[in-house]
C-alpha cells in the first residue's frame, strides 16, 4: 500500500462518528485538496472497513456513493443512519453533518 492511500485512510478514520466529510475534504486533510480521485480509489481498496469508516465520505453535494464498494448505497444510508446522521433520498445535509476541521 501506498504512502498516499495511508495518509488518506489516516484521514478518513479521523471523521467522527455522526459526521461526514467529502472527497475533496480528505484530499486536503491527506495533503494535496486535487486528489480527490486518489480518495475514492482509496476507499474502494480500503483493507479494513471496520476501522477505516469509509462510509462516511460523501461527495462535494452531499451525496452517497452510488457504487459503495461495501454492500452498495443502501449499506452506505444505514451505517450512516446508525451514527445519527440523517439521509435524504441519496443525500446527507452537509450543513448539519459535515465534519468541521479545527
């Protein structure tokens, strides 16, 4: 595994539990905000989806991963749903949930 997709996982299990954050947040947290395609691939390689909440990355509107390597959208809505995080149709409010970095 690449030192990339380490800073990148590193980033993801840092979203709180009830938050989501998006591609391009990870990407910048990672180091470098124009990756955001190197977090998606990431994530559909992620090694240990029990540690590395994956599902908790949206894109830039708020939306779920219409191809969530882990069991599809419908798995991504209900792992999100148990942490309290509300989903709307295919979406999440990023007012309310998106992780704020301090």
């Amino acid at each position: 595994m690449g030192e990339t997709y380490l800073r990148i996982y590193e980033a993801v299990m840092q979203i709180p539990r009830g938050k989501v954050a998006t591609y391009g947040q990870i990407a910048a947290v990672a180091g470098n905000k124009n990756m955001s395609r190197a977090v998606g691939n990431a994530l559909h390689r992620n090694p240990d989806p029990d540690r590395i909440p994956c599902h908790r990355v949206v894109n830039r509107k708020g939306e779920l991963a219409p191809m969530f390597v882990f069991g599809g959208i419908d798995v991504q809505k209900q792992l999100l749903m148990s942490e309290g995080v509300m989903v709307e149709g295919n979406a999440v409010d990023l007012e309310k949930y998106q992780w704020i970095i301090n």
